[in-house]
C-alpha cells in the first residue's frame, strides 16, 4: 500500500520534494493525499509529533520524498480544526512536544479515506496500465 500511496503524492507539488531538492509540479488531482498519508501513519503509529511524521515518510519511501514544514503543520492544523485529530502536550528533555493522534471522528474517517484512495489508485492503474482485452 505505501509503494503506491507514496507514488501517487510524487505530484502534489509543494507538500513534498524530490531527493534532489526540486520541487514536484502542482496538481489538483492529488490535492489532500498529504492528509490521508498523516492519517494512515497515526492510525498504525498512535500518536506522532510533525518532525516525526517527516522522518516516517522519508524513511518509508527510502528518501524519496521529504514532506517539507510548510506543507505538514497546515495540514496538521486543519485536520485538527475538522475534529480529525486531537493534540496532547508532553514534556520531553525540558521541553513541550505536541503530539498528535486520531480522534474517533478520524479513525472513521481514515478507513473511509484510504478505501477511497485505493480505489483511485485501482482506477488509475487500470487506466495506464490495461491489461489486454482478451474477450472479441
């Protein structure tokens, strides 16, 4: 799943940048895949603070993509603000780390968002790649 999820966020543009620093083209088609990404890594990790959801992605697609700040804290704070994500403050070496975890809205709402995307990415393969018509 993640093989594909991260090639279809290959094109959103400023959310993420290539190995080579360059920034992505924009395109509406993938607009919002940053927010299913930061859902599906709560729902299988629990809670998360933003650099370490930046290290998870980058270590899951094996540096191929950076998810830079000013794609991710947006995103965090509007996935907050729809009731998706609820934050907890921790203490960590003398300093407070916001954490940020599912709230049930957003466990409901993952399912519903990573069904969606599955579908797409089914669609979008059949389309590129059909398999040969073996009926005449």
């Amino acid at each position: 799943m993640y093989k594909n999820l991260m090639y279809i966020c290959v094109s959103i543009g400023d959310c993420f940048v290539s190995r080579n620093d360059k920034t992505m083209k924009n395109s509406q088609l993938y607009k919002g895949s940053l927010n299913t990404i930061i859902m599906k890594l709560l729902e299988e990790n629990g809670k998360m603070y933003g650099y370490e959801i930046t290290q998870k992605v980058k270590a899951i697609t094996l540096g191929e993509l950076n998810i830079t700040e000013g794609a991710l804290y947006p995103a965090l704070h509007k996935l907050e603000a729809e009731g998706i994500l609820d934050v907890e403050m921790e203490k960590v070496d003398n300093r407070m780390r916001k954490y940020y975890k599912l709230t049930e809205k957003g466990t409901t709402e993952t399912v519903n968002r990573l069904s969606e995307l599955e579908d797409f990415i089914r669609n979008m393969q059949s389309l590129v790649s059909p398999k040969p018509n073996l009926e005449f």
